[in-house]
C-alpha cells in the first residue's frame, strides 16, 4: 500500500501543479482539487489494494496452484472437435514480471500446464532475430524456446493432453516473425509437434500436439487466431467500468453454448486500465465468473475457451466441468490417451534427448581417454 501511495501521489502533485494556473477561479484552488483527486485514486483502486499473495477459489496470485490436474483430457472422446470442448486458458501466460500493471499471472508455466490450463496467450519481441517475451515494455526473464520446451516436456509426459497457443508479437512492429517463429520450433521442440492446418482437430488428431492459433502475417502455421469467436474487451479504465467488463465477459458465455459448434468460442475475462490494474479487476471479475459457473447446474454444454488472469485451482477445475457428455459414448480410454499422433511424437522426442544424451557422454569420454579417428567425430558431431 505505501508503495503505490508513494509512486502514485508525485504523480498527482505533478498534474495539480501543472494545472494551477487554470485553477484560480476553482472554490478551494490546489489543495481542494489535489485532496479530490487522490480520493479519486482511492475510488478506481490504485492507492490502498493489497499486495499480499491470496489464494481463494476464484482468483490465485501464490507461487503455486491449490491443486493440479494435468491430465484431464486423457476422458475426451477423439472424435470429438476441439471446438466443442471447454478449456480453461491464460491471459499474458508468461507475464509474472514488471510490476502490479504487467504482471497477469504468478504460476509458472509448467504449473499451469499441469494445473489444468490449456490455452496459452504468448507475447513475443522480435529483435535481431531473437523472440523474446514481453509484456508490453516489460521484458519478462524468457524467450520463445522456453515456453516451446515446456509445452513439448509437459506432452511428452502427459500425451492425452493438447495445448493451444496464440502466438502475438508484442512491443515491435515488424510483421514479420514468421521464419524466426519457425526457427525456434525447429530449434526448441519438434516441427511434428505443431497441428499443421487451418481445419480445427479433434481430441484425437490433436493428442501430444501443440495447436499454434497464428496471430501474426506470413504462410499457416496452425490455425488462425481470427478464425475463433473472441470477445476480449480488455479496456477497463477504472475498477467503476468493472460491470461493463463483466457484461462482456457473461453475454459471450451465454453465447458459446447455442453457438456455431464448428467454431471454437474464446472469452477472455482479464482487463486492465490506467486506474485499474490486472490484480485489481481480476479479483473482481474471477469472483463474478465463479459465482456465474458455479451456479449452473446442467454441466452439459461448451463454454469454449475461458481466459483468465489469476485463476485458482477451484475455478480451473469448474470450468473443465463443462463437457458435452454424451459425446462420450461408448468411447475407450485406451485409444484416447495413445492416439497416432501422440506415439509419432512421443518417439521423435526421445529419439532427440538420446542423440543429446550420447554426444555429451562421447565428448566426455574423448576428454578423458584422449583421441577419436576424424570419422567419428563427424558421425557424433564433435569438433
């Protein structure tokens, strides 16, 4: 709290100073108007909101989720399409970093994988051939590598599961990251990893696959970001625009079940504002959202994508609830968990952390019994 009064008060000294010439007919001159905006700022929430962790069934900003689910897909049937399923996802995944109006989330990545999440929103920065992640000026401590060895040791360890990611480019405007985009899949996962088509999968197709949701220009990567029904209403200019936030978030939820089955639903619940930082309209809008959930009885239908900041464990796992049970007929488990695809893979990754494996052993060994013949090193790679 004495952190934000401290940063936040210079800032309205400043704008009274600036202003006090245009004061002199004002009742009360500076001190009346300086006193009326800081009770503004107290209004809109910038000066008095906590900081301390809070963990509740709605709304989580510990270092850790309550609990985990990390393979709740393995029970989907594969024929069913990803755009009947209901998912939870994140809003500014790896933005932990910068600060109350940067940061969107405080669980790793590998924790929310694990934890239920399933839609990914990365933001990169494209600079001299390196993406690097942000939000917004705030650099956030990664690269594009990073989140794409997650996502593949996390399929590789649960291969029922699927995992869709918006890629975005953030605080650069090239247009133009796509080769570097597909560098860093070459380099940092497995080209067989990505769904390569614009068409939506199903659970079975898409098993031990990452879905790449193409935010940005060049040739199809995956599928379209634009090719979802999105409602981000993200603007929230102060904690009293909280309600119109809400409305957004509630009509594009009722929409999603009577909704064009085909198309996948994405309904972001997250926003932000000059007087209203992410923590603040989340703490709010989660709580909202739980009491919306959690109050519907019939779980049989699809809410699609619901993208949050700071979501607990609890909310993770009511909206996962939501399934569209009788597509789960006479479905067999077996063949959900190890559908085609997700063997395919599977080995392709093994087969690349044994030849890691191998070289960094034969390197050690020629370090410790002296020479190779000229062959050898180049079958192994070894200058």
């Amino acid at each position: 709290m004495l952190i934000s009064v401290v940063f936040f008060l210079p800032l309205s000294l400043l704008i009274i100073r600036t202003d006090q010439s245009r004061m002199g007919g004002i009742r009360g001159g500076p001190v009346k108007m300086q006193k009326r905006l800081i009770e503004l700022l107290l209004l809109v929430g910038i000066i008095g909101l906590s900081r301390g962790a809070i963990q509740r069934p709605d709304y989580d900003d510990t270092p850790s989720p309550e609990f985990l689910n990390p393979s709740w897909m393995a029970s989907l049937p594969d024929d069913q399409p990803l755009s009947e399923v209901t998912m939870p996802g994140t809003h500014n995944t790896m933005a932990l970093y910068g600060g109350v109006f940067a940061e969107c989330q405080t669980w790793s990545l590998a924790s929310q994988l694990r934890a239920g999440v399933r839609f990914l929103d990365v933001r990169v920065r494209y600079f001299n051939g390196n993406l690097t992640i942000h939000h917004g000026v705030s650099y956030q401590w990664a690269h594009f590598g990073h989140v794409l060895e997650g996502v593949a040791d996390f399929l590789v360890e649960y291969p029922s599961e699927t995992v869709l990611m918006r890629v975005k480019e953030e605080y650069s405007e090239t247009y133009d990251i796509y080769g570097a985009v597909v560098d860093y899949v070459r380099r940092y996962a497995d080209w067989d990893l990505l769904w390569h088509s614009r068409l939506v999968p199903t659970m079975g197709e898409a098993r031990g696959k990452l879905v790449v949701l193409q935010d940005f220009p060049g040739p199809d990567l995956g599928m379209r970001y634009d090719s979802l029904d999105i409602a981000d209403d993200w603007r929230v200019h102060t904690l009293l625009h909280v309600k119109e936030k809400w409305q957004s978030v509630y009509q594009h939820l009722v929409a999603a079940p009577v909704g064009n089955p085909a198309r996948m639903f994405l309904t972001f619940s997250s926003g932000a504002g000059l007087f209203a930082h992410p923590r603040a309209v989340a703490q709010r809008i989660n709580a909202q959202l739980h009491d919306y959930v959690g109050n519907k009885t019939d779980l049989n239908q699809r809410l699609g994508i619901v993208c949050m900041d700071f979501p607990a464990a609890p909310m993770i796992q009511t909206i996962i609830d939501f399934q569209l049970k009788e597509a789960k007929k006479n479905k067999k488990a077996f063949r959900s968990v190890f559908g085609k695809t997700s063997l395919k893979y599977i080995v392709s990754q093994l087969k690349k952390k044994m030849t890691r494996y191998f070289k960094f052993n034969v390197r050690v060994k020629v370090k410790h019994e002296g020479r190779m013949d000229l062959s050898m090193r180049h079958q192994y790679g070894i200058q």
